[in-house]
C-alpha cells in the first residue's frame, strides 16, 4: 500500500499540462506498506540506490551517498542485537 501525502499542494491543469499554482513552499511524504521486494544497486558515480515495491507494483526509490547506507546498516544491527522484530 502507498500512502501519499501533499502539503500545500496546488496545480493548474490546462490543456493536458500541469502548471505549478501559488507559492514554491509544496511538501511530500510517502510511505510504502508491505513492501514485496527490496534492492539496493549502485547510482550514478557516488550513490546507491534503495529500490522498494510492493505486491500492486507501487515503487519507491531512494538515492543516498555511501556513508548514508552506512547509517542505515548500523541502526539495523542495533535493532538486530537489541529488538524484539529480530527475535
């Protein structure tokens, strides 16, 4: 399931295209439930790219720079050694 959440969201839809409407200050969240498979594969020169997709084919991709990924792997041997989602 992909949740998606605009803030302050406005567009104009004229003749097929979209126009941005009012000031630049947009947002986004999404989040991806369910997640049916998960890759990671090198990006351009200096990033890697965290590729997730669920069972209706909705996909969100993540670009990070190594040390980021690196973030990542250690807070999830922290929940690995202190986490009952590991047990």
């Amino acid at each position: 399931m992909l949740a998606l959440t605009l803030e302050d969201f406005m567009v104009e839809l004229n003749d097929g295209s979209i126009k941005n409407v009012g000031p630049k200050n947009k947002s986004a969240t999404v989040k991806l439930f369910d997640v049916d498979a998960a890759e990671a594969r090198e990006f351009g020169d200096k990033r890697v790219k965290l590729v997730f997709e669920d069972e209706d084919d909705n996909e969100v991709q993540v670009s990070l720079f190594p040390e980021d990924v690196r973030k990542i792997v250690d807070d999830i041997e922290a929940l690995e050694d202190d986490s009952p989602v590991f047990e």
